[in-house]
C-alpha cells in the first residue's frame, strides 16, 4: 500500500488574528501542537509555545501593549540601531513600526520552507522615516515554526540602490526561566565583551560558563554559531545558532533596574534573561543593491540532551 506523502502546506498552518490592539497577529502552528505568534507591530514575535502549550518566551505581566512601544518581551526586532548610542530612538525603529505581510517574496532556500509553517514579513522606510534615517532599504522577513517546534528567523536587509548604509542589529530575545540563579550559557567562555555597565568598556570573560548574580548588560564579541542556555530546574537547554551575527547581547536587569522600568516587575527579573544574536560591535555596511542576511534559529532540548550529545565548549555538534 502506498504511503500517502503528508503535504505539509505551510499556508494551512497559519491563522491571521488581531492582537489586543487590532494590529494583524499570525499564528503559526506544526502538526504537533506547537505554536508561535507574530504580530505585524514591530515583527515582534510575541509567543512560542512547545508541543505541551508551555510558553518559552518571557513576556512582562505589566507589559504596555501601546504602539508605537515594544512590548515587553517576546523577540523583538532591533534595526537599523542596537542601543542608544545613535540618532534613532533606543534599539531603532523597526520593532516600532506595523510591518506588511509580504505575499511575493524573493525565493530562499528550499530548506528554509520545507515542513514549516512560515510567514514572510516586509519593512521599508516610509517618507517620515527617511526624514530621519535616510536610506532606501527593504527588510524581508521570515519567520519560521519547524514541525520540531524551533523557531527560525531570517532577516534579509537589501540597500536598495541609494547610497551606502551601515546599522546595528539584534534580534532581542526575551527567555522565559525557572530561577535565573539556576541559569547558566555556555559557548561565551573566554570571549571579550563590552559592558553596558561600564561605558561600553572592553573585558574579557574569565568564567567556565555565565551564571548570574546581579545586573549583567554585555556584549559578547566574536561569540561562536552555537549557544547553549541551561535552565537547571526545568532541566531544559535553550539552543541558540546564528549566522551573521558575530555577537551576543546579554542582559538581565537584576532587583534595581527592575524596579525603575515601569513595564517590568519588581521580581520579574528571576524569570527572564535576554540572549539576543546580534551585529553590534562592527555595523553593517551595505552598498547599493547589496544585501545582508541574519539567521537565528532557537530551539529546546533535554538539558541531559546537551550533557550526552554534544559540548558546547567544542563548539560543534
Ligand atoms: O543590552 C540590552 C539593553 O540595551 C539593556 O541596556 C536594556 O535597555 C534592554 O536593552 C532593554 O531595552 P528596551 O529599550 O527594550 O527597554
């Protein structure tokens, strides 16, 4: 008998809702139950649930869900600037922004579509934006739920022939953890960063692995394709590759900060660390017609996954 081939038709697999202030949300989902939203303000990612409906991803219970405002949490795009070093508002504009859904994209690779629920998303400048940052670019897109329930993204930034650019980047990612006393990253050992505490100071990182015991602000500079983050309690492993992003943003904003962000909880920082992949220390320059590509993609696994199968200090897998 035949086996019939299960056509896994990506569009079937999306849902077009509205989010809480009626801005267009997509609901990806695999055939095993596992979902991820994206809402058109900003491209920000705001859930990511596994196979057992648990979200992954941090989101803030005073959250201000208020354009033109990120939400505080989820994964949150940070274009054309990371930071508030430059002329644009702090991390850019682009996670402030309402992105278009873009039904014609230039074709990827046949790997970045095959068995995923997907949906391509489209930034350009509007004439208010050029006003303040003006350069003719298209940012496309794509967000991606693989039937094992990882979330990928692939950001395309193409300079569409005007003059040179350079920006910043960073897909600014909000983990949901147990205890983040019991949390720990592996794959940053040894590596310079830069420390937001410190003027943007350069040091060099000593420890084994990160572990935390007060506000951590860095970024990890030259950081390898892999990144493991270890939630001991929940005995679980966020697994972070990248291409394209040389570096890491570290950022929990331990007792003191917490309490000065009016969206943030008190305590809420014991839930939640930031790992964002990230072009941050060397911007991108493209010239006109080039194009630059960021990959992420982030996955769970076993935290016994990652003792057994791989060591994360090899840096291969
Ligand atoms: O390094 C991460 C960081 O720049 C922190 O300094 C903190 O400001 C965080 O981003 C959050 O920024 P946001 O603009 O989302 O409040």
């Amino acid at each position: 008998m035949g086996h019939s081939a299960v056509v896994w038709d990506h569009r079937a697999a999306i849902e077009i809702t509205k989010d809480w202030n009626g801005v267009d949300q997509v609901v990806l989902r695999n055939p095993h139950g596992a979902s991820a939203r994206v809402s058109l303000h900003g491209g920000q990612v705001t859930s990511w649930r596994n196979e057992q409906g648990e979200e992954l991803l941090f989101t803030s219970t005073k959250a201000i869900f208020k354009p033109p405002k990120a939400m505080r949490g989820g994964i949150q795009i940070c274009f054309p600037q990371f930071g508030n070093c430059g002329l644009l508002e702090q991390h850019g504009f682009a996670r402030n922004k309402i992105w278009a859904i873009d039904d014609n994209p230039p074709p990827l690779h046949p790997n970045d579509s095959d068995g995923k629920s997907f949906i391509d998303l489209m930034l350009k400048p509007s004439e208010e934006d050029l006003k303040f940052w003006p350069h003719s670019f298209e940012f496309r897109l794509r967000v991606s739920l693989t039937a094992d329930g990882d979330l990928t993204f692939i950001s395309r930034v193409r300079n569409i022939n005007g003059k040179p650019f350079s920006f910043s980047f960073a897909y600014h990612s909000y983990l949901s953890v147990s205890d983040i006393s019991e949390v720990r990253i592996e794959g940053l050992e040894t590596l310079d960063y830069l420390d937001n505490l410190c003027q943007r100071e350069r040091f060099t990182e000593q420890g084994d692995a990160i572990t935390f015991e007060s506000e951590v602000d860095r970024i990890y500079l030259g950081s390898p394709k892999v990144i493991a983050v270890l939630d001991h309690e929940k005995k679980r492993t966020y697994v972070i590759k990248k291409e394209g992003l040389p570096d890491v943003v570290v950022w929990n904003p331990w007792e003191k900060k917490s309490k000065s962000m009016v969206d943030f909880g008190d305590e809420e920082y014991k839930q939640m660390l930031c790992v964002d992949g990230a072009a941050v220390e060397r911007s991108i320059t493209l010239k006109p017609g080039e194009e630059w590509m960021g990959r992420l993609e982030l996955s769970v696994v076993p935290s016994s996954f990652c003792s057994d199968h791989f060591d994360i200090r090899r840096r291969d897998f």
